[in-house]
C-alpha cells in the first residue's frame, strides 16, 4: 500500500486529487493539508466527500509528512515546494510537485517568469519533467517529478509528434488556448467572480504568461534546439477544460495519411492519448472528469500550414491525474490504476 501525503488538498487540484486517489487499490491518503483549514473536517470544506473522508486538515509541515508517507503531492502556489524540499525529505519520499518550481531547468528563467527567487536550485537537474508519455522511463527513477501545467501538457502532446519529426517549423507554432475557471485555482478573485466571467470570453497573459517558457523547453528538446513560439491563453466561462489550437508551416508537402501514421505511431499504444479518426476535432466535453487527452489535425494546402488541436481536462490529466499517473509509474504499479475514468456526459 503506497502511503500518501498532500499539502494544499484543499484547491481544486487537491481536492481531484483526493477524488482520484480515493479509487486507487494500492494507495491510502495519510495527510490532508491546507494552510487555510488546518484542524477543520476535510468534507466540511469539500461535501461532496462527506462519509468519504473523516480526516481533519493537517499543515503544511513537509518534514513531519515526510516520515509518515511514500510519496508527497504538493498541489501549491509556486515557490513553496522549493521553500520546504531538502535532502532530507528526499531521502525519505518521493515528492510529485505540481506546481511549476521544478519544470524549468534553467533558474534564471524560472524567476524571470514566476518574478521569485528560487529556494531549491540545487534540485532542478534531478527533477523530470512528469509528461509520461514522453519521460516514462526517467519517471520510473525519479526521486521529485515535476508534474506538468495544464496548459503545456495539453499544448506539448498536440504538437510534440511533428516538432519531434521536423514536419513543421517550430519558430512558426502559434498556439491558442482556452482554459475553464478552475484552472485559475479556487482563491477568491474579481476577475473569477460569475459576473466577470459569465457570457464572456478573454484573453489574459498575452505574451507573458508563464507556460510559455515551459512549453518552449520541452519542444525544444524535442526537436534538438531553442524555440520561440507564440502562446495566448483564453478564459471561457465553463468549470473544466481545456482546449488548444496550435497553427504551424509545414517543412515540407506530405498527406493526410502521412501525418496520421507520425501520430498513430507515436500515441498508437498510448492509453491516455486518443488519436481521433479524420476530420473529427477535440472537444472538452469528451474528455471532461478523464485523464484523456484527445488530439487531432487538418492540413492547410492553402497556406502550407497544418492546425493542430487537443482537449483535455485540465484538472486530471492537466494536473491530478497526470500526478496519479506518476506515481503509478515511481511505485511500480499499472499505470492506468486509479484513472480508468470514463468522461462524464452531458
């Protein structure tokens, strides 16, 4: 039985995870912490867990954690893994940190981004990048997982087969993205309020948002060089999800049918990651309360591009499932344990 701790299992990233983990045969959660509720009944907060959970809310004490379980979810603000990871800690657990203090490798970059000093540089090149798909085995040998933003995981899978084949020119990605409100986190703010947000769409983080960089690396290594893409993020008024249309130029003239080989080849044996069959396009209702991602293309003779979609939900597999799929693979178990979610509908 893996035994596992979570600091900030009261944000919505927590509190799936709590969902997910509660399905898990070979996992049992021992520490449910959150700053804001400490003492407080765990489904006092979240009702939908009552006489599920009779846990009280523990604090964030990483240290004390650390000697009482296997692996440690830190579902957090960027900066406090970083602030209260050490040696010691690591010697003890695994830690899958699903915050971004571990996704870059380069500090400078990191805080240039994030505009905070990094606590735990001396960390950053052990830590894997948690894009299972990509990092399975490196995961397998991790000690800390950098557990992948919503999204980049969305953003990287939709396009990482073409940029690893050099099909396309990845200086030319332009990639635009639309997020639910719970990918903003569950604090109070004005610009999350149902009347900013309902019958409305926007954009936010025009040409600063912080998935940029990261996303950048990670097809950068794809195809062997630094990038510089485009990313414009979108806030839509739905709960969950997320949807990505990326647009590139082709490196050259090729067919449908060569395309769709790259990605069946690729994702073919790929549990989580659904190729859709010709001119079918990602929607975020099929794969909403999954760890699904499904992605899709269509070539533009016209222009010599190709638009490159994925959906996915970006509380599960752009954050607590891809986490649970982690640790699947740092203790050994079936990967799909505990993620054989089928999406909700309607």
């Amino acid at each position: 039985m893996i035994r596992a701790g979570i600091i900030g299992a009261t944000g919505y990233a927590g509190a799936e995870l709590v969902r997910i983990l509660l399905g898990h045969k070979d996992t049992e959660i021992r520490w449910f912490g959150s700053r804001s509720y400490i003492d407080q009944k765990y489904a006092s907060i979240y009702q939908n867990f009552f006489q599920l959970v009779d846990a009280a809310c523990m604090d964030d004490n990483m240290e004390a954690l650390a000697d009482q379980v296997d692996v440690i979810f830190t579902a957090t603000p960027q900066g406090l893994c970083a602030s209260l990871v050490n040696e010691g800690i690591l010697s003890k657990c695994k830690i899958i940190d699903l915050s971004a203090d571990f996704r870059l490798k380069d500090v400078a970059v990191y805080e240039e981004w994030y505009k905070i000093t990094h606590k735990a540089p001396e960390f950053l090149p052990e830590a894997v990048y948690g894009l299972c798909e990509i990092n399975r085995e490196d995961i397998k040998k991790a000690r800390l997982v950098a557990n992948p933003g919503c999204y980049t995981t969305c953003s990287i899978l939709t396009c990482y087969p073409l940029v690893k084949e050099g099909l396309i020119d990845p200086d030319t990605l332009i990639i635009d993205a639309k997020s639910g409100t719970s990918g903003a986190g569950r604090g109070a703010k004005t610009d999350n309020l149902f009347c900013e947000v309902n019958e409305n769409i926007k954009a936010y983080g025009v040409g600063t948002h912080r998935h940029t960089p990261e996303i950048e690396e990670q097809l950068g290594y794809a195809c062997g060089h630094a990038i510089r893409l485009s990313f414009t993020p979108h806030l839509v008024p739905m709960n969950r999800g997320i949807l990505v249309t990326a647009y590139a130029s082709l490196t050259r003239t090729v067919s449908y049918e060569e395309v769709k080989e790259i990605y069946d080849r690729y994702y073919g044996k790929e549990t989580f990651i659904r190729v859709l069959e010709k001119d079918v396009f990602p929607q975020t209702k099929w794969v909403e309360g999954s760890n699904y991602v499904d992605v899709n293309f269509k070539l533009d003779p016209r222009t010599n591009r190709v638009v490159l979609m994925g959906a996915l939900d970006n509380l599960v597999k752009g954050a607590a499932g891809q986490a649970v799929q982690n640790m699947n693979l740092l203790f050994g178990c079936r990967e799909q344990e505990g993620l054989d979610l089928v999406p909700m509908f309607p």
